[in-house]
C-alpha cells in the first residue's frame, strides 16, 4: 500500500547553523526575469527566494542565460544572488530544444558547487531537475525538486487549438515522462503545488511518504483589497478572467456563460500585448465565438498587463472567474482572494485547495458553461454574499499562501532532508 502524501513535518537541520542555510534555487526557464529591473511579473522562484532570505538564509538562483547583454551575477536584495548560466545559446529557446544543453548546465553548476557547494538545491520543473540530478549524484548533495508542468496531466489536456508554447516535450510523450519520473524516483523529497498533483507524483510511483504540498505563494503586500480599483463598468456586473487566453484558460467556457447573464461584461487579462491582439490568431478565434453568442458588445480582452496594474483591475472586478480545465496552481484565484474578490472556479488542480466553497466562492464541473453561470448569478444577485466572500478570500490567503508561509514550509521540507541525511551520516560505521 503506497504511503499518502503528507505535509512537512517539524525538527532541527542538520547543519551547525540552522538559521542559516546556503540554497541553491535551480530554475532554467527563470531566465531574464531574475534579473532585477527587467518590469513584469516576478518568477516564483525569485519570491520564494526573497522570502527564505527574509528567514535569514543565503539563496543563489541558477537559471539558464537567454540574453548575452545581461551580468553573470546580480543581487536583487540583501541575501539573494542571481547566476546566469550559459548554457548552449544565449537566446530563449522552446522547451523542445532545451533538453540537448541540459548536460552543459549540469557541468556548469558542478564546477560552482565543487568550490561552493551548498547545504541544499532545490530544483525547479523538471528540465532543471534532470539537470541539478545529475550533478548532486556526483557531488553528494541533498536535492528537493518541486514539480510543475507534469506530464501525465498535459497527457490528459492536450491542446485543443493546435498551439504548443511549450513544445512537444510538454505534451506528456514518453520521453518526457520517463525524464520526469527520473527526477522524481532519483530527489530526496518532491514538492507539489497542489494536493492533485501530489497523487500525480504518486501515480508515476513516487513514494507518497517522500511527497510534500507546497503551494504557490502570492504576493499580500502588492495584491490587497485597499488601493484604486478600475472604473466600474455600466452593465449589471463585471466579471474578470486573468491568466491568458491558451488552450485550458477556458475563455470559451466563459464566453459561453456570458451569454447566459445579460448585461454582464467580461474582461479578459493576459495573451498579447495590446497592440498586437488584433494580429493574435486565438483572439481573433474568440472574438468570433463572442460574436456568435452575441456578447463581442460584453466583451473585452486587454492583453498582456503590468504586473502592478492587475490588482486596480481585480479590486474592480465584481466575480473573478478562473474556468480552466488543468490549472495546477491556481495563481489566479490566489491573487483575486488577495484582493478581496469573489472567485468562481473550476473544480479541477490547485483550486481544489485554494478556493474554499461556499466561504470563498464556488468551485463548479470544469467545461459547463451553464455551471458557471449560475454560480455567477447568484454572486452578482447577492452584494452581501460577494463581500463575504472577498473578506473569506483575503483571509484565507493572508493564513496560508503569503511567501513568507510558503517559505516556512520550504524550510522545514529542507530541514527534513538534512535531518535524515544528517541521521545517515552519524549511523553510518567509522572508516
């Protein structure tokens, strides 16, 4: 019988200094965007790793270099230490030609380790976890990975609209399950975003006894119910969708529910840039099924925003939808909570545990456009109900998923790593 996943549990690291711990924070596809001043959202890694450094480690992320013209090292705060790595061309590549330069980011790292090595190295998605593997194998260093993407569920939700970003690596083939159960099978202890990506990782035959959840966290200082909110809309309610417009977004799920609240707008975050969402083949795929339903009047998609200017557009919002059919972390139901909106949700991933309903929202069948409609209904029906909910919301968040808790729980993941690792080394018979 498979052990169940569980929560980290408590004890003392390892090293002589606990409080301190030097972490090595491998994210490849972090990229440009660890790099201070590059504007846009901030990588998770990056928070996370600003927020163990808060607890008083020293955190170095790794990512691979996609840009010639930026430093080798940076410090984005006190603690933190940003490394380009170079590895194959310095330029963004799809993820299904990354997997041939793995080995030399692998190299890379393990001449930076054999020098300094750290007391931990947490990879970050699997590309980075093969790579990081390889190299702890050799130099004898604990690895935690937190897994992200999986195969497994891309294998259940491929792309309905022929679109790939991400590649063919990403679409759960077998070369690339094979990889992911290898960096699964060969850490120390596997992070999950979400309590169904944790029987995931189960389902590949990782022990659940080796599984911790770790959510995403959400930035509360930035996301927060007070602050200028967008101009409100003239119709009977505004709903807001954030996060893109790709295959599993379910934008036409949302379209579909429109039709069915008259007088209900819809504004829809994320894709292109705006100057370009005339030019984007999905929007332009959308606006004809607005059409169709006859809610393009309803309708507005805003493209690519500032990352500090989605909040304004969230406290605006009425109901926050977030009707996607795979979404393992539910950022932004999160970042909606934050802010005191009523979110209604598919059933499915990271919202599972996010959203909390009927205290925070409502969770409906993932795909049911009539389900989403009624559930939106009844919110925009009920003024009292959608304060309550946003009051819920932005508790529940400030409880659970702020960086600082999610960093707690890094740690202490950390710690029981070193702890057994520590435990091993004392057992183990004198030379």
């Amino acid at each position: 019988m498979t052990s169940s996943p569980r929560s980290p549990g408590g004890g003392a690291c390892a090293p002589e200094d606990p409080g301190s711990l030097s972490v090595a924070l491998v994210a490849e596809g972090a990229g440009p965007l660890a790099a201070p001043g590059t504007g846009g959202r901030t990588p998770p890694v990056l928070q996370l790793a600003e927020a163990l450094a808060e607890r008083g480690h020293r955190v170095t992320v790794y990512a691979r270099r996609t840009d010639p013209g930026l430093p080798d090292r940076t410090t984005p705060r006190e603690g933190v230490e940003v490394h380009q790595v170079t590895a194959g061309p310095p330029e963004p590549l799809p993820r299904n030609e990354l997997l041939p330069h793995l080995g030399e980011f692998g190299r890379r790292l393990a001449r930076i380790w054999r020098v300094r090595p750290p007391d931990v190295v947490h990879s970050h998605c699997w590309m980075s976890g093969l790579a990081s593997l390889r190299t702890v194998r050799e130099l004898g260093l604990p690895l935690l990975h937190t897994c992200r993407a999986l195969g497994t569920a891309a294998r259940r939700h491929p792309p309905r609209t022929g679109t790939d970003p991400l590649g063919h690596l990403a679409q759960g083939t077998p070369e690339h399950l094979a990889h992911e159960t290898e960096v699964g099978l060969g850490c120390d202890h596997a992070l999950a975003s979400c309590r169904d990506e944790a029987v995931e990782l189960v389902r590949l035959g990782i022990p659940g006894d080796k599984i911790s959840v770790v959510p995403c966290g959400v930035d509360t200082a930035l996301f927060t119910p007070h602050g200028p909110a967008a101009p409100p809309g003239t119709g009977r309610g505004r709903l807001l969708q954030l996060g893109g417009i790709g295959p599993h977004r379910g934008t036409e799920v949302s379209l579909a529910a429109l039709a069915r609240l008259p007088g209900t707008e819809l504004l829809v975050v994320g894709g292109p840039r705006p100057d370009r969402l005339d030019a984007d083949a999905e929007v332009r795929r959308l606006r004809r099924i607005a059409a169709d339903a006859g809610v393009a009047d309803r309708l507005r998609f805003l493209g690519r925003v500032p990352h500090r200017e989605v909040p304004a557009l969230l406290r605006g919002a009425d109901v926050v939808v977030c009707p996607g059919d795979h979404e393992p972390l539910g950022r932004a139901a999160l970042e909606a909570m934050a802010c005191g909106r009523p979110v209604v949700a598919s059933a499915v991933g990271g919202h599972l545990d996010t959203v909390a309903d009927p205290g925070t929202g409502r969770l409906v069948p993932p795909r049911d456009p009539d389900a989403l409609a009624r559930a939106v209904h009844e919110l925009l029906a009920d003024h009292v109900a959608r304060a309550a909910c946003g009051a819920a919301g932005r508790r529940r968040v400030l409880r659970r998923y702020g960086w600082a808790r999610v960093a707690a729980v890094t740690e202490t993941a950390y710690c029981v790593v070193l702890d057994a690792q520590y435990a091993a080394a004392r057992t183990m018979p004198a030379p």
